[in-house]
C-alpha cells in the first residue's frame, strides 16, 4: 500500500527511517542544528549578499526539527502494513552535558536570569563593535557570539521541547567561543603575545608542507616563518602569508566543539576509543586542511592570484564539510553498532 502523502504519512515515514535512538537521527538531529546556525549566520552578517541562502538554511533546519518533533506527546503512526521497527536500547540516565547544563540552571533558578544574560552578551558585542572597535564592522568571530548570546537569551523557552537539540547547539556554540573567540579576543588586547608554539606549528606544520607539496607536484614554491612564495604559471611571483584562518584554526575549533558537545550530549565513549576518535579527527582535520592549501595554490599556479583569492574564500568550506560527513557518517555507525550509550562513562 502506497503512503498516503499526508503530514502524519510523512512523519511515519520518517519514524521509520530514522527511528528514535538511531545514529541516522542523531544525525540528522545534528544537520538541523547545523543548518539552522548557517542561516543565522548569513543572516546576521550584514555584509553577506545571500539571504536567499541563509533564509532557505533556516528553513530547511527547522524543518527536520519539526519533522523529528511532531509536537504531540503521541508518537507518529507506522505505516500501514509495516511493523513498528525495533528502537535501539539507549540509557534512561541523562548524559552528562545535559546533567551539566541542568545544573546550572537549577543554581542560576531563574529563567528570566538567563535570558537577560543572553541579551547582555549581544549587546555587548553590538556597542563594542559601533562604538568601541577601530573596526566597526561585524565579522565571524562577533556572528559566533551574538548567535551564543541568542541561544542563551531563547534556551529557557526551547529546552523544554528540544532539550537534547537545545543543550547539544548550547555546549556545541559555548566551545566554539570558548576555543575559537576568547583566545583571539585575548590576544588582540595584547598585541605581540603570539604564541611561540603557534608559530612553531604554522611554520614547520603548515608552511614547509605546504611548499614542500607543491615543489612535488612541479609548482616552485619556498617558505620562510608563515609566508610560502609561489611562482605562478606566467611567471610572476606571490607570497601568500599563512594567517589563522589558513592555519586551520576555526576547522579545528568546530571540529573539537561538534566532537565534545556530541559526546557530552549524545554518547558516551569509553575512554581508549574517545582518545583513538579524537585524535583520528583532529589528524583527518590537519590533513583537510593541508589538502585546501595546496588546492590553493595549484589554482593560483594556473590561474592566477583572483583565481587564488576566490578558491581561498569558498572551497574551504566544501573541503570541511566533506571530511566532515565522512567523519560523522562512520563515527555515528560505529557507535550504532557497539551501543555505547547504554555504558557508562570511561568503561573500557
């Protein structure tokens, strides 16, 4: 029998693919909550022109919510002649991140505390910037917490119909601040207090491998400190310098954020294969972007420094999110298939 294409058809249909406690809907649980700060994102960043994207981003996150929560306490109907599929067996007892979060707010006792504390941060970034800033204009590391401060200011009313979403996007958006936007807010108030172990790493992780691939694949290139110098196809010269962004710092930031937020919130790993995973992202992240750099700069061997700019822009992202869902893709089957969320935490 055909499905009717009816809302609770479609609902059905969903409970069937993506049944409660799978990986694919925790999965899909995470592209919502992706899709949705995206959107937020191109649309609070007023210099982006795509608010066609960032409008259709949000939409199509919030979709998946709501198609994951129906908002009835009654669960979606099978489908006719089909049997109810088999729910994995997931633990009764919160995860810890939720655990955590709880707390807080128990000590906090007061909803209205922590939406005033949400606008307080946006507003925080809204007069340093305008009024405060030699740079008036808003860029990702202010989007980053004026969406943090937003999710703190909307927590109290989302967490008791998406708790696990709303504590997932919380952590996850906390982390990115905190391992992304607070060591750079820190370091622009003390100019000249880089890190001798960032440059370290930026010149002989990021820099020389780099140069060193490109001379292998026939483009001449060398590098000194954080500049590489690339001899282009029609014989002209570039030094292309190695800034935070090229140095993977914001991949690896949401990678380490996405990682421990899904830990915390979703599964609970035992210790030997939290460490294993860890490090096997943070190597697949390394090597991701490496492999942008060098696309860079074969692009600009060939076509030229506009070419080079405009790669530099946009394909890092694609190159991100590929490794990404292939990361999250085997990790999340993994996971399926050995139930650590009925574990508790650190069990070997």
């Amino acid at each position: 029998m055909k499905m009717a294409l009816t809302w609770n058809g479609i609902l059905a249909y969903v409970n069937k693919l993506f049944p409660e406690g799978s990986s694919g809907r925790k999965l899909l649980q995470i592209v919502s909550i992706i899709l949705i700060f995206e959107g937020l994102s191109v649309l609070i960043l007023f210099s982006y022109q795509g608010a066609g994207v960032g409008l259709f981003s949000l939409a199509m996150g919030i979709l998946v919510l709501v198609l994951l929560h129906p908002g009835s306490k009654e669960k979606a109907p099978p489908l006719p002649d089909e049997k109810t599929p088999i729910e994995p067996k997931i633990s009764k007892e919160d995860p810890p991140g939720i655990k955590f979060i709880d707390a807080i707010l128990k000590a906090i006792g007061n909803d209205y505390i922590v939406m005033a504390a949400g606008a307080a941060i946006i507003a925080v970034v809204v007069i340093w910037n305008i009024f405060l800033s030699s740079r008036p204009d808003f860029g990702d590391l202010d989007t980053l917490t004026i969406l943090f401060g937003g999710l703190v200011l909307f927590f109290p009313l989302l967490v008791h119909k998406f708790k696990v979403e709303s504590v997932f996007s919380l952590m996850f958006i906390g982390l990115v601040v905190l391992f992304l936007v607070v060591p750079q807010a820190v370091t622009s108030l003390h100019e000249g207090a880089g890190s001798s172990a960032g440059n370290w790493y930026v010149q002989y992780m990021l820099a020389a491998p780099f140069a060193g691939i490109l001379n292998l694949v026939g483009i001449h290139a060398s590098s000194s400190g954080n500049i590489v110098v690339l001899h282009f196809h029609d014989g002209t010269i570039q030094a292309l310098s190695i800034s935070a962004y090229c140095a993977g710092l914001y991949s690896f930031s949401i990678f380490l954020a996405a990682f421990f937020s899904f830990v915390l919130v979703f599964e609970r790993l035992p210790t030997r294969t939290l460490v294993f995973v860890l490090a096997l992202g943070l190597l697949v992240a390394y090597l991701g972007n490496l492999f942008r750099m060098v696309i860079i700069g074969v692009v600009g061997y060939y076509r030229g420094l506009e070419a080079l700019l405009w790669t530099h822009e946009n394909v890092g992202w694609m190159i991100f999110l590929s490794w990404s869902a292939l990361f999250w893709y085997f990790l999340l089957g993994y996971v399926s298939k050995h139930s650590y969320s009925s574990k508790a935490p650190g069990a070997d």
